[in-house]
C-alpha cells in the first residue's frame, strides 16, 4: 500500500522534487524515528516487542499524516511517532495496549497541534490511503487503493479472526448515517457525500486495518460484533454532528472522527472487559465461600 501510494506520488505530483523531498522527511520522522525508538526502548525497558508491529504502526503514520512542509511539521510527525511508541511500551495493562498505538500518537499529536500550534499546517489527510483513480461510474471514482485493500480483506483479513468487527463497523456506521442524511435539510447532498464516503477506501483502511488490531480488538464474533457496532455509532455521531446539534468542544475530536471513535471503543472495550474480570472473581469468591460454609457446616 505504501509502495503503491508513493508511486502515485510520483505519476501524478505536479511538483514533484518538492513532494519527493518531504514524503522522504515523513518516512524519516515515521519510520526512521519509529525503528531508532524501538532500539532503544528494547534495550533499556528489557520488553521484547516484536518489530513488524512497530513498522506496522509507523507505516500507519506514514499513509495518514500528511507529508510535512515546514520543520514545524516534521517535529510534529516526529512527536506522534513518539507518542506511538510510548503508547506501546508505557500504555499497557498486562502486556497490551488501553488503546490503539498509532491512532493514540496521532490524536494526541493532533491535540498537541491545535492547543499549542494553532497556526501549524498538520493534519491528517489521509493521503496513503485513496490514491490513483482508475475509473469512474457516474459520480463514484474506482481507485487502485480501493482494489488494494478489498484484496487485502478478501485475501488478508481472515487469519486474524476479525471479520465480524469490520462487518459491524461498516454496517453499523452506513445505517446511521443514512437516518442521519434524512434528518439533514439538504438530504440529496448529504447521501452524495454518503456514498463519496463509503465508494472510498479510507473507511476501509481504517477498518480491515487499525480498527481490527489484534491486541485492542476482542477476539469472539459475539463481542466483535458489539465493538464493531459502537464505534461505528460514535464514528456516525462525530462525523454528522452538526445535524444532530451537538456543539463542537474541541474541533480536532471531531476532525480526527476516525481515531477519536477508535480511542473511545478501545477504552470501552477495556472497562467492558475489566468489570467482567471482576464479576467472575466475585462469581469465584462467593462459590469458593459456599463451599467453605458447606464444608464447616458438615464438620462442625
């Protein structure tokens, strides 16, 4: 996928010795910074993380933030790349991360940029991720990234036992939006930006790709199925939140609608998670109880 981006770099790119120059600083800040942190954090936290995660994750970096263009940027690349990090080695509860490592970087990175640089161009547009229009049928473009991750969820997907999350997010999020664009004024305009949205590939990078990470994805269809169908419903809110009225408290949560639903699903599929690890441990302690009581009832 990145190969095939870059390339579309290269065919299409108007300025092309300019764009070549900072998608090659991205790299830099994205992987290059991303392998350098993997030494070193090896080395003095003495965990052993295995690397094609870590270059997972960068290459995540890499196809959604935009290129930099000014020092400024690349040191905010540079600080999600971090942040990426830090969330894989210091963000984890019993040797997984609370949330999805390359989408916590970003958002927080985001965050970081709007608080603190307001004026900064960094953004996340998603570049890597719909390129290379092929054809186009009526008002929908076919893009090569479009065929690239269709095959990779026909081919890829299946041996990570994830198919019922992507299945849920994608159902769930075009069934809410559709009630969503009739509540619009303008509904013929909103189902034209509904189908742009979903003829895309981005939505399904998203989901074959970050929304099913292994480590902050449940693994049985049954819960797949109901963290699939909440983030597809917190994606759906912030994404047509002015129809529905809700206020914009922070605008980068609702710009970064993606990884914001992601974080919020992987924080609650933790909580979910941590209360039924301690109703069994309270199902375990009253039987073990019982059978204390039982035991010296007969005794006595």
């Amino acid at each position: 996928m990145a190969v095939a981006a870059v390339t579309a770099q290269i065919v299409f790119s108007t300025n092309l010795e300019t764009r070549l120059l900072a998608i090659f600083i991205h790299f830099l800040a994205t992987l290059g910074v991303g392998t350098l942190l993997y030494g070193i954090l090896q080395s003095a936290t003495g965990k052993k993380k295995n690397y094609a995660n870590t270059l997972v994750a960068c290459l995540i970096l890499f196809l959604v933030i935009a290129p930099p263009t000014t020092l400024q940027e690349v040191g905010l690349v540079a600080l999600a790349t971090i942040l990426t990090m830090l969330i894989k080695y210091f963000g984890t509860i019993h040797g997984k991360p609370l949330v999805n490592p390359a989408a916590g970087g970003m958002l927080l990175s985001v965050a970081v940029a709007a608080l603190v640089l307001p004026n900064s161009y960094f953004a996340l547009d998603w570049w890597g991720t719909s390129f290379w229009k092929l054809f186009q049928i009526d008002s929908v473009q076919i893009r090569l990234s479009l065929v690239l991750i269709l095959a990779w969820i026909v081919l890829g997907l299946g041996k990570w036992r994830r198919s019922a999350a992507l299945l849920a997010f994608v159902v769930t999020a075009l069934t809410c939006q559709i009630f969503m664009a009739f509540l619009a004024e303008n509904v013929e305009t909103q189902l034209g930006f509904l189908l742009y949205v979903f003829s895309d590939s981005t939505i399904y990078f998203f989901a074959a790709v970050m929304l099913i990470e292994p480590k902050t994805s449940p693994t049985s269809s049954q819960q797949q199925i109901i963290f699939g169908g909440i983030i597809g419903v917190i994606f759906s809110v912030l994404n047509y939140h002015y129809i529905l009225g809700i206020p914009q408290l922070f605008s980068f949560f609702y710009n970064s609608y993606y990884l914001t639903a992601l974080i919020v699903g992987n924080l609650l599929f933790f909580l979910w998670l941590q209360w039924t690890a301690l109703q069994k441990a309270k199902s375990v302690s009253d039987t073990t109880s019982k059978s204390e009581k039982k035991l010296h009832i007969a005794k006595s």
